[in-house]
C-alpha cells in the first residue's frame, strides 16, 4: 500500500514537473506493476486539462491521453487476468 501511494505521487510529481514522456513511462510502468492503477488515467486527465491542446490529426480530440490511458488499462487488465504470473 505504501508503494502504490509511492508511485501516486511520484507520477502526480512527473505529470506535474517533468516532461510527458516521462509521465508516460510513469504511467505505463505503473499499470504494468500494479494490479488495477486507476490513477494513471486519473493524472493524465490532470495532464490534459493542464497542457492538452485539439489534434486536427485525431479528430480533434483534447482528451487523447486520457482515452488512451483507459484502453490500456482496461486491455493490461484483461491480459493479467490470462497470464498465469500475476495474482488474482
């Protein structure tokens, strides 16, 4: 549990601070390790309505990190639940 807070705010740190693909490594890394990281579409939310700008290459889509964040939680989630190494 102190590692998962841990992570929050270091995250919370980068989305913040640091450029974002360091975010984004962050973010990754954390989804991978933890079982169910809710917080990493939660801080790039925060990313978006920080330094989000309309993409005319994705429909004009401000929340493109987020919605990419949640698709890959939600697939990371199905694919843990199929290897055998990660806990139930």
């Amino acid at each position: 549990m102190v590692l998962r807070i841990f992570a929050f705010f270091i995250l919370l740190f980068s989305v913040l601070f640091l450029p974002y693909y360091v975010s984004v490594i962050l973010a990754l890394a954390g989804i991978v390790y933890f079982l169910f990281y809710l917080e990493a579409p939660i801080l790039m939310l925060l990313s978006d309505l920080l330094c989000g700008a309309k993409e005319g290459r994705f429909l004009n889509i401000t929340f493109l990190s987020t919605i990419v964040f949640i698709v890959i939680l939600i697939v990371a989630g199905v694919l843990k639940k199929k290897l055998k190494f990660y806990q139930k």
